[in-house]
C-alpha cells in the first residue's frame, strides 16, 4: 500500500512538472481613440502602431495573447500603478517626473508637441493666442506644456479633454482656438482636413514608451524584446506602415537606448 501511495504520488508530481504552464493575457492599458497608436477602425477592431509592438512584445514573451482596456489617458497612471493592467500605451512620453512612480521600457520613437488651428482663424503660431482657448489632453505633456504657458501666451481658457477626437470637433466647430497634442497623432489625424493644420512645431524632445509600475521585472523583460525588435527592424517597418516613411535612423524607432531610470 505504502509503495502504491509513493507511485501515485510520483506520478501526480510528475503530470503536474510536464503539464503545459496556463496561458496568460497580457492586460494593456490604452486611450483608443489615439491615432495612429490606438483606435478603432471600421470594423471597431482596435488597430495602431503600439497596438501591433505591444502584441508582438506579448508574443513573444510567452503571453497568449492581449486584452486592451479603454482608459482616460489620466487614469492610465493609476490603473498601472494599481496592478489593474500590466502595462500602459497611448504615445506616453518618458519623464524625470513620471519615472518617480512608474517604470518604462527604452523608448521607441521620438516626438514634439503641435499647435494645430483652422485655416482661416488667424492663428498662425503661439504667438497668436492671446485671448483665445487651447485644448489639450487631460494630464498629457500638452497639457503640461500648455499650462506653464498660459500667461505669456495670454490665454482665456485651457480646456481639457479625453482623446484627440472631441477636441478636434471642437476645434472644427470653433469652440477652441487651437489645439496643443502629440505632433505624429495630430499629423496623422489632419491628412485628410484641409481646413485644419499644423501651424507651429512645439520642439519638447519628447520619446515615448511603455508604462508599467515602479520597478516590474515585466518592464526589464519587455526592455530586451524591444532590443530584438529594434535589431530585426521590426519597429522601423511599422513606423513604415503607419506613418508611410522610413524613420531616421538616429531616432530610438531604430536605436537601441538605456532603460530610463529617474535622475533623483
């Protein structure tokens, strides 16, 4: 009986070794509606540039797959901080601030802020905005840009919102008179709106990454598929995809950079 017992035993522990680890998703937070790095195309698939990295970073990290959850950009910090998701994408630029309480992967491309207004209202640079209302995006870095200007631009009002879309109705329907954002994402919403444009490049030397809590070992193993992404040119061809050119080949889309640490 005893040795029976000992053979049963041997052979639970021996299924249970060999038996295949469960599968786990990767649970990524994300304000869709962020084009080109996350929104919902026709079908109401959600598509974009980190959408496509975020997943191949899962891939191949053993992840099943992904569950991307809708969040307001200024909830991503909390909810990544919270456990509520593993990681946070929406064009999230890398901070001195920022790193104090989160941790990011090496960044994956480079950008600036972008004043964008109508054609015939009159603003043609920062220089034009005294008296008038701004839009940025709650607790971005255009917001922050944004609001450490507001008394030497002479602003009426900063109006905040959750997304570029509805601030760029709004900048449509004259209810703001600019709108201060992510130079790619207004780019790239503007190529088919001939009344609207950019008017001013915002030079800020933002680079943007993956968001995760303060101090994960997932940060440090997606920073190294990162490093394989960027060997193969895996990220240069989606830079391709979604912006239909080549990136520089100084930028972080095709360089390997340092892990970001805080400087404090």
């Amino acid at each position: 009986m005893i040795r029976q017992s000992l053979f049963a035993s041997w052979l639970a522990a021996a299924a249970f070794i060999s038996a295949p680890a469960m599968a786990e998703t990767l649970t990524v937070g994300a304000n869709v509606g962020n084009v080109p790095w996350e929104f919902q195309d026709e079908s109401g698939q959600i598509v974009g540039f980190e959408v496509d990295l975020v997943t191949e970073v899962a891939e191949r990290l053993g992840y099943d797959g992904v569950d991307i959850q809708n969040i307001p950009f200024n909830g991503l910090f909390s909810a990544v901080q919270s456990g509520r998701i593993d990681v946070a994408v929406s064009s999230i630029t890398i901070t001195d601030e920022r790193l104090q309480s989160v941790s990011f992967a090496q960044p994956y491309y480079d950008s600036d802020q972008s004043l964008a207004a109508k054609i015939d209202s009159g603003v043609k640079s920062s220089a034009d905005l005294k008296g008038k209302v701004v839009g940025v995006d709650t607790g971005s870095t255009g917001d922050m840009y944004a609001t450490e200007r507001e008394s030497d631009w002479g602003l009426s009002e900063i109006r905040r919102y959750e997304g570029l879309n509805p601030a760029m109705l709004d900048l449509q329907a004259g209810r703001i008179d600019g709108y201060v954002s992510d130079i790619p994402a207004v780019a790239y919403y503007l190529r088919d709106k001939p009344n609207m444009t950019v008017v001013e490049r915002l030079t800020t030397g933002e680079q943007y990454s993956m968001m995760f809590a303060k101090d994960s070992e997932l940060a440090t193993k997606a920073n190294a598929v990162l490093d394989e992404l960027k060997d193969e040119g895996f990220i240069a061809e989606l830079h391709e995809k979604w912006f239909g050119s080549k990136p520089e080949a100084t930028t972080s889309t095709v360089e390997k950079r340092d892990m970001p640490e805080a400087k404090s």
